[in-house]
C-alpha cells in the first residue's frame, strides 16, 4: 500500500482558476508546485523549481504564488520536488482569455450557425 498527496482533501488536485495560490505544506518533505507551461513573465519567483527560481517550502510553512497569464488555455501543475509528483500532487489549470479577447472563431469557419454553435459550446463545457 502506498500513500497518496491529496489537495484540498481530493485527487487528482483540484482544477485552478487562478491568479495566486497559497501552498500550506503539511507533508513530511520540501516541496514546490510549478505551472507547467504557464509562462512567468516577470514572476520568476513563482515558476516552482526549486534552487533556481524559488527556495523548496520546508514542512508546515507556506508559499504564496502570485501569477499573471499571459496566454489562456488548459495546462497542469505539478510537483517539483523529490517524488511528488509520482506520488499524485498534480491537477488541470484553466486559464481564460479577457473578456476583451476576440474569439478566434471565424478562423474555423465563415458560417454564422457554425460560430453561434461554437460560442454556445464555450460557454457549456
């Protein structure tokens, strides 16, 4: 038998929707979470690789992540410290595109029922 890492009391760890997230370590070991994909335009603290971009959260302390996207769409986290990721600290991350983002829909097709349906399929995942 083998222990799991759970977050927020669940597995896999729970989808984010995000623009900072506070990690409370209440394992036995160091450890750091990274956005995988998620560029770190001028938040290098915040990328989770331990030694170069950020110190390993050390048992019962925090760390607040502090993110800004710069691109939306679907990508994960992940640990990165030791086996954790092996031992399930991982989860989907959404990012959303500003409202003031144009849909590339029209890049697809040309045809108005098609683009209603596509933006009606956004809004209902």
């Amino acid at each position: 038998m083998r222990e799991m890492i759970f977050m927020n009391n669940q597995f896999s760890g729970p989808e984010l929707h995000i623009d900072r997230f506070v990690l409370h370590n209440y394992m036995p070991s160091n450890t750091t979470i990274q956005f995988h994909g998620v560029e770190q335009r001028n938040t290098p603290w915040s990328d989770g690789v331990p030694g170069p971009t950020q110190k390993p959260i050390q048992p019962g302390r925090s760390w607040t992540y502090r993110l800004i996207a710069y691109q939306y769409g679907t990508y994960w986290y992940h640990a990165h410290a030791r086996g954790d990721v092996s031992d399930d600290l991982y989860g989907p991350i959404k990012i959303n595109p500003g409202p003031d983002v144009p849909q590339p829909f029209h890049l697809i097709s040309n045809n108005m029922q098609d683009i209603e349906a596509m933006q009606k399929a956004e809004k209902n995942p």
